[in-house]
C-alpha cells in the first residue's frame, strides 16, 4: 500500500467512524482476533497434522503403533520449533542510565503517584538517554503473542530545559498510554499498534537465504493483513494521543502540560540544528568524542539563540503541520485541543523564546545523583559513537590535505568546475553545506546544472528555511533520478515545517510514483525479450576498447554486436545487450557450447556504463540476436581471419 492509498484508507477510515470511538474499537479488537488467529493458524495446523498420527497411534497395540507416535511427535516438535521461531521475535531493549528508586527518590516517587493518580500500568525499567525527548518502549516477553515489559526513557536534554512540573505534565502523558482511565482496550489497543509494528519490521529484515523457515509463508499473511489493521489503528493512536494530552491536563494542569509542549519543541530544534553539529564539527581536529559535553549542553540551553534562530524556530514549532502518515499531532493541534492555544499564535504572534526554569527538572528530580548521572551518560554517549569520530577525524586529515593541493593548484579554464566542485565536496564534509556556499553558487554561475552543486546549495537553502532552495534540488533531481528519495525527503521536511499541508502531500504522492517506477526499472533491467525495442549502443571508440580487447582475446568468438534496450521508466538507466556469435565453418551448425563458453568467461569482465547483458545466439536469446543484427552499427567486433 503505497504512502496516497494509506492516507486515503485513513481520511475514509475517519469520515466512517468520525468521533464513534467505541465503533472503530470494536473493529479494532475484530481485526487483532483476525491478526492473531492468523499468526496462530500455523501452531495450529502443526498440532493438527501431529495429531492425526499421535492419537491413532495411542489406540492401537504397542507394536503397530509406535510408528504413527513416533511420526506424530516429530511433525509436533519440528514443525512447532518452525513456527515458534518465526513467531518468536526478540527485540532488544532500549540502552540508557538506569535509575533506582534508591538513587533518584524523588522521580520514582513522582512516578508512583502518578501511577496511582491515573491507574495505569508500571515500569519496568527508568533509564536516561542522551535525547531531547520522553518515550516508552515496549518489549513483549513472547514475539507477536505480546505479554510486554514498559520501558521509561527520559532525556537528559529534556530534564535539563523543564521545570519539574512540566516533567511530571510530560510523564504524565507517557503514562495516559498505559492507564485504565480511558478503559484498559483502548491502551492495549495503542500499545499492540506499536509493538507489532517493531515485530513486523524486525520479521522484515533479511534472513539466511536457503535457510529452511516459515517467514515467507508469515510475511504473506502480515502483508495482507497489518496495512488494515494500521489504519484502523492509526486513527485509534491518534485518537489516543489527543486523550493522553487531555489526561496529563487533567492530572497536572493544561498550564503545564503546554509549556512543556512549546519548551520541548524549541529546545529540540536548538540541539539538533545548533549545538551537536557544532559538537561533530570538533571531531575534525579531535581524535577523541570530547568530555564534558553535557556540562556544555546545560550551558548552552541558558544561552538564548540568535535572532535568526528564535524567530525561525518559533515559528516552525506553531506551523509544522502532521502529514497523513504520523500519529503524533502536531503543537498546534495539541495546544487547541486542550484550549491553550497562545492568542494570536494563528497570526504569527508567537510566544517569546522561553528562558530555562530554575531549578530545572534534572536538578529537583534527580538531586544529588545529576551529576553521577551525566557523567554515565556522557560515558555511554562517546563510546557508541567514538568509531564514528575517529573515521570522521581520519578522513578529515585527508580532506584537509586535498584542500591544500586545490588551493595550490592553477586548474585551466575548462577545468575549473571540476576543481571547484573538489573543493566544495571537501569543505562540505569538513565543515557542512553552509562553509561551501560561495564555492557552489560559483559553480552555478559557470555551469546552471551542476546536479551535486544544486543539490547541496538547495539542502542548505532549504535547511535555513529559504523557499529558494526548492528550485535547486529540483534541477538536481531532474538531472540526477536517484536523487528523488533525498531530494523529496528533504522537501517533505520543508513543507512540514513552513505549514504547508498541501505541498506535503504531494511530496508523499510524488515518492508513491518513484518507488512504483523505481520496483517496475528493477524488473525492466532484468531480463530482455524479442518485444523489447533495442537501440544503437551509443559509445564512442574508446568506450568500445576496453571491450573489443577483451572480445579479441577470448577463445571461440567470431563476432559481437552490441545495442540498448530502451527504457520506458528511467530513462537514463542503461541496459547493454552483448551477443557473442562463435567460429564456425560455413558448413557445420553453430558450436553452442563454445558460446556458452564465451558468455560465461566474460561475466562481470565487461565494463560499460551500465548494466550488461551478454548472450549467445541461440535458445530463448536467439530472435533477441536477430533483432540486435539490425540494429545500425551494432557490430563491435570480428575476429580477423588468420592464414
């Protein structure tokens, strides 16, 4: 089901049931009896089979009966151990800093009281990340069968910015998830949406190819089935979030609840787009993730942005609009629901950029144990990403060795996009998109469709909330089909955050459209028929050396002609047709085997710039063969005759 058809299913899902809550939840609970039962199905099947053997076998003598147990045991034990392996999915829980009650007294007897004050579910596990944001994980004890531990994570980031009233607002919303408040089926209808959707992409992953399992079989049923029950399910998680926001209001005030909203929302767009790039840009002259750096983090949050920054980012927080995909709504929706909505916000009167509370959360929560605790943390931040440092500080000694050789360089006229486009794809990976700005708006002066010169001025335009960058990536795209993913990506985010709900969509529907082109290429590049239409090759001579040398020095070839099919959906995708005829005399049948020969010695040898496909005239291939005879200059090579 592609991203237009999911959000269609859920725009129809919505108007069928509009606010009748208990309608979609009885249909929720139908379509889980039908996901179990189906993923059950197979256990089932297995004891059946079992049985028909076992049970004849219990009745008749022991001597004549042995056999049918015997049988009846084996398909239980090897066809159950089949099923249970695939149903079985072990998901790993997430990493942090635990946190006991012993050690941080305070949070835990925050969360006992609101556990008490919402009747909700406990946790299994408090761990602290290094992210800006509170979530809970699930990990079912049994695969798909569910019987799920709760995991806590909190972020260190999202501590040090809130107050400890606005946490607690935060904790309780993560909570509303797991409360019987608004009846214990609808929680466990949010929560098996979220599970099965980690078990079924965990299943999704690639498996021992040749390995005997029953996942194909599985993954048949899943696909057919999950895509029904996820939008029946969206509708319900979005329902849902709405109800958390409403009872975290209700257990700790709206006040709160929506100051924590706009703090999270900003404070998150200041780490992601301003101090961790600038931590990364220190890997190029550090060998070592630096220490200290949540020290400098809660630094930083005291600081107040730039200009430029606060205005952008306040008004991406109010615009951002939720697209058709995403359960969580966005602040906006979140702020109206719960009638906290800043006056004048719809206008672009934004609140001021607020300050960080004192004391913060991390400060009251936490106590005495903050410190110990950022030290941990820290600690598990640098050594999950000291190989990446160190690859980046590696290869930026090398950049900034080839930066010297370009800089001393005198590239001829010709040359001088070349050598520039050196320079800035250097200076980008050394210091990002916007240290190479006037190196890539010189290339465009000199060549207007420079497809990496575009793409990466139109990344950074689009990064600074500049609407300019939108042409760019469009003429990187135009000349570049495999840039679509990334280009798109990267305007869905814009539209996203500038409130342009339209424009999304028809982003979303504009990478439905790739990715059915992209799977229809893939079966056009595999194989060739005699419908397909072929073309002239296209290569000059000094492509074609390469190829006849090697045609020249293999055994058995007498001549080769060389032609393209055309493409019908990217059209500049390249499919080579390579057929190799073999020596014969005029009175003897062609010599297949020296052929076949041919066709294997030369596999993966020859090198054009695309795809290749080299056949024998003869077989499945052989009107192929006929057809590319016809093709004008399709003969490459002939064999000189020797006296």
């Amino acid at each position: 089901m592609t991203r237009e058809e999911f959000a269609a299913h859920v725009r129809e899902i919505e108007q069928r049931f509009g606010s009748r809550r208990r309608a979609l939840r009885a249909r929720l609970v139908w379509l889980a009896v039908v996901g179990y039962a189906g993923m059950l199905a197979w256990l089932g099947t297995v004891l059946f089979f079992a049985a028909l053997f076992f049970v004849p076998g219990i009745f008749m003598p022991l001597d004549s009966g042995w056999l049918l147990m015997l049988i009846g045991a084996l398909i239980f034990t090897l066809g159950g151990w089949a099923v249970i392996r695939v149903l079985w999915v072990r998901l790993t829980p997430p990493e942090g800093r635990l946190v006991s009650p012993r050690e941080v007294p305070a949070l835990h007897a925050m969360l006992v009281d609101l556990r008490r004050r919402l009747q909700a579910t406990g946790f299994y596990r408090v761990i602290i990340t290094p992210e800006c944001n509170a979530a809970v994980s699930e990990i079912p004890r049994l695969g798909v069968l569910g019987w799920p531990r709760h995991y806590l994570q909190i972020g260190l980031p999202l501590l040090e910015c809130l107050s400890a009233g606005e946490v607690r607002a935060v904790l309780a919303h993560e909570f509303a998830h797991l409360s019987a408040r608004d009846g214990r089926v609808t929680s466990w209808l949010y929560r098996l949406r979220r599970s099965w959707d980690q078990i079924f992409a965990k299943l999704r992953e690639p498996y021992v190819r040749g390995s005997v399992s029953l996942r194909p079989l599985l993954m048949k049923f899943v696909d057919w089935f999950w895509p029904r029950f996820n939008a029946h399910a969206f509708v319900n998680s979005r329902w849902n979030e709405f109800k958390a926001d409403a009872t975290a209001a209700w257990a700790v005030g709206p006040e709160s609840m929506a100051s924590a909203l706009y703090r999270i929302e900003v404070y998150d767009h200041l780490l992601r787009e301003r101090f961790w790039p600038e931590v990364w840009q220190r890997a190029n002259t550090e060998a070592t993730p630096p220490s200290g750096i949540f020290e400098e983090m809660r630094a930083k949050l005291r600081v107040p942005p730039s200009p430029e920054d606060d205005a952008k980012w306040r008004a991406e927080a109010f615009k951002f609009v939720t697209s058709d995909t995403d359960t969580h709504p966005c602040l906006s929706a979140r702020l109206r629901a719960i009638k906290h909505l800043p006056a004048g916000a719809d206008a672009g009167a934004y609140p001021a950029w607020p300050a960080v509370p004192e004391p913060t959360g991390a400060e009251v929560l936490l106590g005495d144990a903050l410190g110990r605790i950022r030290a941990d943390v820290e600690a598990r931040w640098q050594k999950s990403c000291r190989q990446t440092w160190t690859d980046r500080h590696a290869r930026a000694a090398a950049l900034q060795h080839r930066l010297q050789s370009l800089s001393q360089a005198v590239p001829e006229p010709a040359a001088d996009v070349d050598t520039l486009w050196d320079q800035a794809h250097a200076i980008i990976d050394l210091q990002g998109d916007v240290g190479a700005v006037p190196i890539l708006q010189q290339i465009l002066v000199l060549r207007p469709t420079h497809v990496g010169a575009n793409f990466c001025l139109g990344r950074h335009l689009i990064s600074e909330g500049d609407a300019a960058g939108e042409a760019h990536l469009e003429r990187a795209m135009e000349g570049d089909e495999d840039l679509v993913p990334k280009g798109c990506g990267l305007l869905h985010g814009f539209f996203r955050r500038t409130g342009n709900a339209e424009r999304v969509r028809e982003v979303e529907a504009r990478l439905d459209r790739y990715e059915a082109a992209m799977a229809a290429s893939h079966q056009e590049l595999a194989n060739v028929t005699a419908a397909d239409t072929l073309l002239p090759h296209g290569l000059d001579e000094a492509q074609l050396g390469g190829v006849r040398a090697l045609l020249a020095a293999q055994f058995g070839v007498a001549r080769a002609f060389l032609g393209q099919k055309q493409m019908r959906h990217f059209k500049k995708q390249r499919l080579f047709v390579l057929c190799l005829e073999g020596k014969r005399p005029w009175y003897r049948p062609a010599n297949h085997d020296v052929e076949q020969a041919a066709v294997k010695a030369l596999f993966g040898k020859v090198r054009l710039p695309g795809r290749v496909l080299i056949v024998a005239p003869s077989g499945s291939f052989a009107a192929i063969a006929k057809k590319l005879r016809a093709v004008p200059n399709s003969q490459i090579f002939a064999q000189q005759a020797t006296a």
